[in-house]
C-alpha cells in the first residue's frame, strides 16, 4: 500500500516526538522538507532571519515555492544518505554548506532536513535567497494543498482535487526517476487534469524548461496548441484528452511541440494511460525530435527530384538530337554512293564516321539515363550465340587490320550453340568491351573468349566471357576508378580516339541488370582481362518450366 507521507511526517515533528525538540532551538537555519522538496516549517533561527523582512511577492497560497538548489543532494537524503552542498557568492565572497538529513521514520525516509550554516549577518547567495523568500508564503502543509494527502474538503480549491496514490509513488520514486533521465527520448507524465507530474531531463531540456518550472503545468496548453496544419487544437481534438477519457493509447508521427522561447520542433509522440486498477489515473507521453529526419527526409526527396528531371531532360534531349542525326548519316550513305572526287569522298566518309560516333554518344547518354530512372527493360530470345560473336569480330576486323593487331575469339565446346538472354544488350557489352581493347592496345592483339562453368545440382550455368588485350594496362591506383560513370584513366586516348566514360559503367549496369557480375585483371604496360559472367537456364529446364506454366 502507497504510504501516506504527509501524515507520517506530521507525526514526525509533533510537539512531542524527539525531532521537534533537535531542530527548535537548533542555532543553524532548519528547514523540514517534505518528500517532493517542499517547504513544511523551520526552526526559530529560520523565524528570526525573517522578522522584519516584507512578505515576497512571489509566494503563493496555493503552495508555490521556488526551485532550491542542490535537488540531487536532496535527492540523496530520500534515499536515506545524508549529502551536504556548499554554496559560494561570488560577490561577497560568503560560502555556506547546506546539509541535507533523512528523516527516518519506521515506515521510510518520511521527509528531510535542510541544515544551512552561514553568516546571517552577510546577505545570502542570490539563489538560496530566493529560494527562502518564497518559502513562507508556501505555508506549512495543513494550510496548503498536499499531493501526499488528501486535504480536508473546506481547504480543497475549486480546481484542485487529491491525486491518485499511484501518481504520487511514481513522481517520488528516486530510482524511477534515475531511469527516466537516461533515457534519451522526453517522457513526462500527467494527470487526468492534463497537470505535469514529472517530466524527465531530456524531455525538459527539448522544450526548453528546466524541469520544476512545468510540475503542476497544464503541459500540453505550454506546448502543443498549435497543430503542424496551423490550426489551434480544441479540447475535443487533442488526442492527450482523447487518451484520458478513452484509454486508448495513441501516437502521432509529424507534428508539432513548442518551446519555452516560442521556437517549434517536429515530432514523434505516444500517449499511453497510466491505469491503476481498471481506473484512468492520468497519462504518459514519449516524444523525440524529428527536425533533423524530416531535413535529412526533405533534402533525399529533392535530390531524387533533380536526379529524375536530369534523367528526364537527357532522355528527351537525347531522342531529339537522334532524329536529326539519323538525317545526316543517312545523306552522307547517299552521298557515298553517287560519284565523287576522291577529296570529295574523303569529307564524306569523316561526316559519316563522325555522325556514327556522336550517335554512339548519345546511345550511351540515353541507355545511361534509362538505367538512372530505373527503366531499362530485358528482351529475352534464344539465339546462336556463336553467329552473334561471328558477327561482333566481323565489325572489328578492318580496324583491327588496320592497326595491324591480331583479332581472334574462341568458345569451350561445352558452350551451348542456343542460349536465352537479351541478345541486344549482350551484344552491347561486348562490343564495348572489344571496342575499348582495339583502342587502347597499339600492337598485338585481342581475344575474345567465352567459356561453360557448369554448377552441380542446379538448374542453371555460368557463361564466362572475356576479352583479353595486350594494351596499355591499368594501374592498381586507378582500378577503382573503372566502372564509374564519366571516368576516363587515359585522357591522352580518349582525346585521341573519343569517349564518354560512360561505356564501362553501362556494361556494369548491364551486366547486373542480367544477373551477373563483371571484374577486370590488369597489369600496367602489360594489357587487360575484362571478365564477366552470366547465368543462363538449361535448356531442359527451360522447357520443363515452360511446360508447367501452359499446363496450368
């Protein structure tokens, strides 16, 4: 059963008991304290400290009282271990110790005293002279609202009522409370008059408060009368009130909490009922900041947005140039075939073959920004996979001659004749990869080789594919650079030759896109191995599979 404090204390200090006679006529200033830090009376010394001073105005009747210092001190001494502050004034130089004593009584530590040895001839530290400035206007607990008892109906205000017991063990539980401050979300409890009860460091540092200024405050008035539409929320709508009539726990995931300085903060926060048997007996709200997670949130949504304009932007630029484009290579292949001087041809040919590059170009720029937008597609067939690498060679062959570099290619038997991928974008990767081995090997030559890296006991098998050169190489520094759009590891080539940078990214992209995976092995001045690898289906497989899906 919750104690009843207030009536143990009172017992405590009756004119009879040996406490009352320790702390009367004590020469040092004696406070009694109750268990939440209140003022209940003080000794003689305390009384003639303040003989014919004025009343403070910032006392009240309802038992206000200002924030003392040393409350983990006090805090100490209601756990039953005596602590003593010291307290300095950097004006007058003054320092004094207060001493913080349990009051033990059978049942616990039923209140403390506040032992303060200093000069009372010099003026006190501002901060303990607050403090006892407004401490009898506070009033000893019989005059006073009591959270710890109930008060007798005629001294009960018309807004005040007895809080439940429950309430009152949990804002007075020491170890609770050194839970609540570690925690690093706010968490704050109320009653079902929506007052604060506690409220941990982290929640009142987020608003802005130190945490005595909101005990008693109707807490969510102080910070959530505005809705993040701007709306003010009404006492039917505010979901804190909904939870105190209801039960039901409740949460909100964007909206707004205001600070002590009139600052805003998005939020996260849940409301749940503090239940004492099957009664509502007030609520707990968690909250974080959000601020920074919506910024981070915002900021993501908006680099998305750009990357998807750009994307936007190249594929229209890039179909609108190709129209054209596609006009002039095919006049210069008219040109080319009517009669023409050989000064004539030759102009000819560089306009065909320069448009044929910058067709290239924009093939790239556009398979590049399909793939940034997430909007390349496969077309899968079954074709002759050797005809198709035939056919690759055969492009390659009179540059090749002409550089006087030896072109060959081979395939492993255990290769199947018949596969089934997208024979357009596999073309592509390797035609990029036997165009970017020509241009960059001087004497030599290239291979292309492809060979059938079985897997046991399953339904599919690798195709390894690779071009071997006998160029210039890579350097270990720049092998990380490879794959990166826009990258080009010989700017002296490249200026030579042409090129985008986006050839190798492309296959990469590709090459995922397909299932599989691409590496390279080089040597520097020595040449390069491009190698990737793909899975295809058995061709039994595929049939049985085929089989199974038009039986059904």
């Amino acid at each position: 059963m919750p104690q009843d404090w207030a009536s143990i204390l009172s017992r405590m200090l009756s004119d009879d008991s040996a406490y009352k006679a320790f702390y009367a006529l004590h020469p040092d200033i004696i406070l009694v304290l109750d268990r939440q830090g209140r003022y209940v009376e003080g000794n003689r010394a305390f009384n003639d400290l303040l003989a014919g001073r004025p009343s403070s105005p910032e006392g009240s009747a309802d038992g206000a009282w200002a924030p003392f210092p040393g409350e983990t001190y006090f805090a100490d001494a209601l756990q039953g271990t005596p602590s003593c502050l010291s307290v300095a004034d950097g004006l007058n130089g003054q320092t004094l110790t207060v001493d913080f004593i349990p009051i033990r009584a059978e049942e616990g530590v039923a209140g403390v005293f506040a032992f303060i040895r200093c000069d009372r001839t010099a003026p006190l530290p501002a901060l303990l002279q607050d403090w006892l400035d407004s401490l009898p206007a506070a009033g000893p607990p019989t005059a006073r609202t009591h959270v710890d008892a109930a008060p007798a109906p005629a001294q009960a205000g018309a807004g005040e009522c007895r809080q439940p017991e429950l309430i009152v063990e949990m804002a007075e539980d020491r170890r609770l409370s050194l839970i609540l401050n570690s925690v690093a979300s706010g968490i704050c409890g109320i009653d079902t008059d929506g007052r604060t009860i506690f409220v941990n460091r982290e929640g009142a540092e987020m608003l802005g408060y130190e945490p005595h200024e909101l005990t008693g405050m109707h807490l969510m008035e102080l910070i959530q009368h505005i809705r993040s539409d701007g709306f003010r929320y009404t006492h039917l709508d505010c979901p804190v009130n909904l939870t105190l009539q209801d039960g039901i726990t409740r949460s909100k995931s964007d909206d707004i909490f205001w600070r002590k300085d009139g600052t805003s903060f998005f939020v996260h926060y849940r409301i749940a009922p503090l239940l004492d048997g099957n009664a509502i007996c007030g609520a707990v709200i968690s909250f974080s900041d959000i601020t920074n997670e919506r910024e981070i949130l915002r900021a993501k949504e908006s680099a998305e947005q750009a990357a998807q304009a750009k994307s936007d932007f190249l594929a229209m630029m890039s179909h609108e140039i190709r129209t054209p484009m596609n006009g002039m290579i095919g006049m210069a292949d008219l040109l080319l075939e009517t009669p023409l001087e050989e000064e004539q041809r030759g102009y000819a040919e560089i306009l065909r073959s320069s448009s044929y590059s910058l067709l290239q170009i924009l093939n790239d720029i556009l398979d590049f920004s399909k793939m940034e937008a997430g909007k390349m597609t496969l077309q899968f067939e079954t074709f002759d996979l050797r005809e198709m690498l035939e056919g690759i060679i055969d492009l390659f062959t009179p540059k090749a001659e002409e550089r006087k570099l030896k072109l060959r290619w081979w395939a492993d038997t255990s290769v199947p004749a018949f596969v089934t991928t997208d024979p357009s974008r596999l073309r592509q990767i390797i035609v990029n990869l036997v165009g970017n081995a020509l241009k960059f090997t001087e004497s030599g030559s290239v291979t292309l080789s492809v060979k059938n890296i079985p897997l046991p006991y399953s339904p599919e098998y690798l195709l390894e594919f690779s071009v071997r050169d006998t160029g210039v190489g890579i350097a270990d520094s720049k092998l990380n650079l490879l794959f990166q759009s826009f990258s080009q590891l010989h700017p002296f080539i490249n200026r030579k030759y042409g090129g985008t940078g986006l050839g190798l990214a492309i296959c990469k992209q590709l090459v995922e896109l397909m299932g599989g995976t691409i590496f390279v092995e080089s040597e520097e001045g020595r040449g390069s191995t491009f190698r990737f690898m793909l899975p295809f289906l058995k061709e039994e497989c595929g049939v049985e599979m085929w089989e199974a899906e038009a039986s059904t």
